[in-house]
C-alpha cells in the first residue's frame, strides 16, 4: 500500500509538472513531507491521505491500491463512472434517518432489528451479542464467558452458520450511533489490505480501522482511521487481541455528500471527448 501510494504521489505530481516545495505549499504540507511520502519513508496519518487524495479528485482507496502511473485514460473514465454510480447507489441501500436522538435499541426496533435477553430469535436468524460502548471496559479486561450473559442478542440477515457479534461504534466510525456486524479472522495473516476491521488492542482498546498488513515483513499492522484528525498508526501484531472483519452495519445518520456528481460528469465527457481526438 505505500509503495504504491509513493509511486502514484510522485506520478501525478510529475503529470502537473511541479516540484515537491509548490506541492507542499499546495497541501500544507513540508517538502521533506513530500519527499518522504514519495520514497515510500512515510505514510501520511488519513487525513492528510484525504487531503492529498482529494486535491487529485481521487479516492484514498484509489491513491493507496490503483497504479494510476499505468492507467490508460480508458480506465480513469471506468473510475469516474464507478465513483458516480457508487453515490448514487449509497443513498438508497443504507437505511438511516438523519437527526435521531433515539437510543440504540428504539434504532434497532424502527429498523426492525430484533433486540432479545432471550435465547431465541423469532425469525429464525442468528442471534448476535452486542458489545455496547459501556462494555468496552468489560470486553477488555474479563473474559467472554462472564461478559456474554450480560449483553443483549440482535438477529441480523447473516448466514445462519456464521460466527457473529455486534460493536457500538463510537468516535472513529463516519456514523455515529450505529452497530457493526462482523465475524472474527482467526489467522491475523489472513488480512486484505485496505478492508475495515474491529482491531481489539491489548494497548489501544477496542479500533475501528482500515487495515494495512505488515506482518510478514515487520510483524505489524497499520491502522488507518476514517474520521477526524486521527493519526495512522503502526502496531505490532502480538499488541493485538483479537480481530474482527466488518461485514456490515447500520445507521441512522445520513452521510454527508462526498462528491459532486456534476463535476463528475464534466471529467467523464471531457475525457470521451479527449479518447477521440487521439483515435
């Protein structure tokens, strides 16, 4: 990942013609900064990531996984498309209602998310523990088999065979007050670059973070946040307790918009328009 974040930094600088100074100046950012993004000697915390990826109208994910210093402008048309079908779609597969001052469990009932004391689930999915934030405490320093009585179940459209649990989120998560839905990675090797996991520290409690391996080089993992001015950090993997993969959530709070599809509109034609002048 910041290979190929300094490959694409140092590309696109060079494709605009200016030096690692006027970039800097650019972003706020020192030369050396630069300088050291570039050579693959630091990473940026996300959301100096962000600012730099947005000054290029990229994505993070695309500064830190695509290699834009081979793209054909075939491709970066393809991308444009996708981040534009990729808005229009957020609005309508995330259930949310913007301004809710409703506890947790009145969200989980409007959503029609049962939340049981029993040992049953009604329709006949899996019941899922969840760690509300005033557990986070508990999670860290007792064991499971005394915490698990005390919590809650959520049935929640998931196969039936899966091992499960529930987090409240909290701070570092773009939506506040709401659950993530994920199932445990029992081999910390097993790690996509670049997926969003539940990180349980021995140091840093309970994360939630994209996660970039470093395991078989440096026997860490770097953990980048999504909000806020919270700094990537590195942690070696034995720091971890356990780690849980994101395979959904919900929330009640409306993103805000994170492009202009306007403005997307524009590149993409103008890219068509340039795709055949050169054919």
């Amino acid at each position: 990942m910041a290979s190929v974040f300094a490959k694409n930094l140092r590309f696109l600088r060079e494709e605009i013609d200016i030096s690692q100074t006027d970039m800097g100046d650019r972003l706020g950012l020192t030369r050396a900064s630069i300088d050291a993004y570039e050579d693959g000697r630091a990473m940026p915390p996300y959301q100096k990531l962000k600012r730099i990826a947005d000054h290029f109208n990229l994505s993070v994910e695309t500064m830190t996984e695509d290699e834009l210093w081979g793209s054909p402008l075939e491709k970066e048309i393809e991308r444009l498309k996708q981040i534009e079908e990729e808005e229009e779609d957020e609005k309508d597969i995330i259930l949310r209602e913007e301004g809710s001052d409703a506890t947790l469990e009145e969200q989980l009932h409007s959503l029609n998310i049962s939340l049981t004391d029993s040992g049953e689930s009604k329709q006949g999915l899996p019941l899922i523990p969840l760690v509300e934030l005033k557990h986070f405490a508990k999670y860290l320093n007792s064991s499971w088999a005394s915490l698990e009585p005390q919590l809650k179940k959520v049935s929640f459209d998931l196969p039936k065979d899966g091992n499960y649990r529930a987090f409240e989120t909290g701070q570092d998560f773009p939506f506040p007050k709401s659950v993530l839905f994920v199932s445990p990675i029992e081999n910390f090797s097993a790690v996509e670059d670049g997926d969003r996991y539940v990180v349980v520290s021995k140091s840093h409690g309970i994360l939630y973070r994209t996660v970039f391996s470093q395991i078989g080089r440096k026997g860490t993992v770097i953990l980048s946040a999504e909000v806020g001015d919270i700094d990537t950090i590195e942690i070696p993997v034995s720091e971890i307790k356990e780690l849980w993969a994101v395979k959904g959530f919900f929330s009640k709070t409306l993103p805000q918009p994170t492009k202009d599809l306007s403005t997307i509109n524009d590149l993409v034609e103008k890219l068509q328009a340039e795709l055949k002048r050169l054919g």
